[in-house]
C-alpha cells in the first residue's frame, strides 16, 4: 500500500487554497477557551482526512465524554480516516484522562503524540527525527507500535570545542551548495574547522526528507504528516 503522506492545514490556508491536496490533515480544531467543547471544527474536508486536535487551548475544565463524542461526529459526518490527538502538556491530568476517553470511545482510529501513547492501544505519532539520530534509532522505543511521523525540513547547528558540544536547531534554509551528504542521518552538511572550534551545518532538504520518508517505509512507518506552508509541492 505505501506510506500515507498527509499535508497538515491551517483554516486559513484551506480558505485561500483554489486546491486542496488529496490527503490532507486538519489542525486547526482546539478546545474552546468560552465553553464546554471544542472550537474551530471543520465544516467540509476532503474524504478520509485526518482531524487534528491540538491543546494550545489549555483543556480546563472540558468534558472528555463531551470532547470523544463531538469528534466522533465530526469525523463520521467528515468521512475522516483518523483523528490525531497532538497534545504537548503531559503533565496535566486531565489531558490525559481525556486522551485515554477519546482512545477508548471514538469512531475511528485515533492517534496520539509520543508524549501520552506509551500505556494505549492506538497509533503513536511521533516528532521528526533529529538531525543527529538515526531515524531507527528515533522509531526503537516504539517498536510494533503502528507508528505516525511528522515530516519537516530542518537545520541544525553543532560546534564542538576542548570543554563541550552544543546543538542548536536552527530555521530552515536552503543549504549551500557543494554540502557533504550523510547517508545515515538523511542530512547534508558543511564543516567549518578553526583553531577554536568545529562547526557542523546540518540541512535536511527535501531530497533529504525523500529518502528518509523512503527509509521510514521500510521500518514500517504507516503515515507521515507535514505542514502544508513548508512541504506543498513535496509530499
């Protein structure tokens, strides 16, 4: 069947868009900050989207039963294929009674980030890999889990002097040319030596990103998701 590529959209972008790609994720829906219910839900979207439910909007207060219901209407009366739970507060409970609810009792199959899948039943939707991981070495804590990944350009900066080494992730830009290519981390990269320090560029550009979409497959990857701003055109 092939990997499944998903261009994440903002309301906006939809509204301004003559087009809508094939496979498209949804990821403006969030919880209400003047009622009990969620807000900015979809009206139309393309058959067998995902619906996205981010937490931006603190959950306070929500009713989880509340929340699994509505989401289950709208991606029955959507024709959705998954819902995506990426919820970034961990630490707070009641996010996570509301993730095992909407796991529990929603029409389709649900998806939740890493932060809150480790003790469900459900896909894992995972960060992308850093630039200095092995991408099998990023998806090993989740192994014969069904795995989601998010997919993204990136940069990176590594120096590396006598008393430590730092990484720091940088905006994306395109790299320059004549970069060093390694096959392993799907990146390409510049070095930079002084007597100082050692200065590693690291870029992954959409060449980049193909190949290791291509390795993700073949670890069993079964979905990628990716903005529609930084990857239409690409996925």
């Amino acid at each position: 069947m092939g990997i499944c590529r998903y261009l994440a959209m903002t309301a906006a972008e939809i509204y301004a868009s003559q087009e809508l790609p094939t496979q498209m994720a949804y990821m403006a829906c969030h919880f209400s900050a003047y009622s009990n219910g969620l807000s900015n839900c979809p009206q139309s979207l393309p058959e067998n989207s995902i619906l996205i439910l981010n937490d931006r909007t603190p959950i306070c207060g929500h009713n989880p039963d509340l929340i699994s219901q509505q989401l289950s209407e709208i991606a029955e009366d959507l024709h959705c294929r998954a819902v995506l739970l990426d919820f970034q507060r961990p630490d707070e409970p009641e996010t996570v009674a509301l993730v095992k609810t909407v796991v529990k009792n929603c029409s389709c199959p649900v998806g939740v980030s890493d932060l809150y899948a480790k003790d469900l039943d459900c896909p894992v939707f995972l960060p992308p890999a850093p630039l200095t991981v092995p991408l099998a070495e990023h998806l090993r804590p989740w192994t014969d889990r069904e795995l989601w990944l998010e997919a993204a350009l990136d940069a990176a900066c590594i120096r590396i002097t006598e008393t430590d080494n730092i990484c720091l992730t940088l905006p994306y830009c395109p790299p320059p040319e004549n970069c060093h290519t390694d096959n392993a981390l799907h990146c390409c990269y510049t070095a930079h030596v002084t007597p100082a320090q050692i200065r590693f560029q690291l870029y992954r550009d959409v060449p980049q990103l193909e190949r290791l979409l291509a390795e993700a497959e073949s670890l069993g990857v079964t979905t990628v998701i990716g903005l529609y701003q930084q990857l239409h055109g690409y996925i």
